[in-house]
C-alpha cells in the first residue's frame, strides 16, 4: 500500500469515528457514489473485474443504507426509501451482468437526489439531537 493510500484509509476511519448518525449516512452516500463512478470508469476501460468489485461493494452500501431506515419514526418516507434502495441494488445487478453505464448513471442520480435531500436537513438533523 502506497502512502497516499495508507493516509487515505486513516482519513476515511477517522472521519467514521467522528461521524454523527447524520455524517455516517452522508459518507455513505458519498461512498456508494464514488464506488459507482470508479466502477462506470473500470467498465469502459473493460477491467470487469474491477467494475464487478466496485459495484458489489455499492450494493452492500446500499445495503447498510437501508438498515439505518427506521420505520417507526420514518413511517412512509422510510418504506418509500426501502424500495428505493431495493430497486437501485437490482439495477445496479443488471448494470453489473449487461455492462450497462446507462444503468449505472440512473443509480448514480437517485443517490444524488435522495443525497441532496439529506445534506438539506442536516441542520435539522443536528437540532433534533441536541433536544433529545
């Protein structure tokens, strides 16, 4: 392991141990988006292997995405997110199977999208904890 990657591995595990709730699903977001991009990047390249790690490694993000849903508190945003989640690790498995970067791109912008969504409510978020 280089140093660059060495520093950026104690980067991103610090930036884990600090993390609040609402941080950790920010990074997650970023990581599944990163994970996608690199994967879109090893597809045209023809490396599949390296695209079917990087997208393995988005679905299981995905994954830990929805196991922070809380379906008491969250009620019909949570149930609309889980399907969400559902129908972007199904894609992103079609993606995988048809090299498809179309596929790939369209799970990239609901990441965005919901992202955008939840940076939006980040100081709310925060408030909400702080009462508690």
């Amino acid at each position: 392991m280089n140093g660059l990657q060495a520093y950026q591995r104690v980067n991103t595990q610090t930036s884990i141990t600090d993390a609040d709730p609402h941080k950790l699903i920010q990074l997650l977001y970023n990581g599944a988006l990163e994970r996608i991009n690199m994967a879109k990047a090893r597809m045209q390249a023809k490396d599949y292997e390296g695209k079917g790690k990087l997208i393995s490694k988005a679905i299981e993000i995905i994954g830990g995405l929805r196991s922070f849903l809380d379906f008491e508190k969250g009620g019909d945003l949570a149930v609309r997110l889980e399907g969400l989640y559902d129908y972007m690790e199904r894609t992103l498995f079609e993606a995988n199977a048809k090299n498809d970067v179309a596929k790939l791109d369209e799970v990239a912008d609901l990441l965005r999208a919901i992202k955008d969504g939840w940076d939006g409510i980040r100081e709310e978020a925060m408030g909400q904890q702080q009462a508690v």
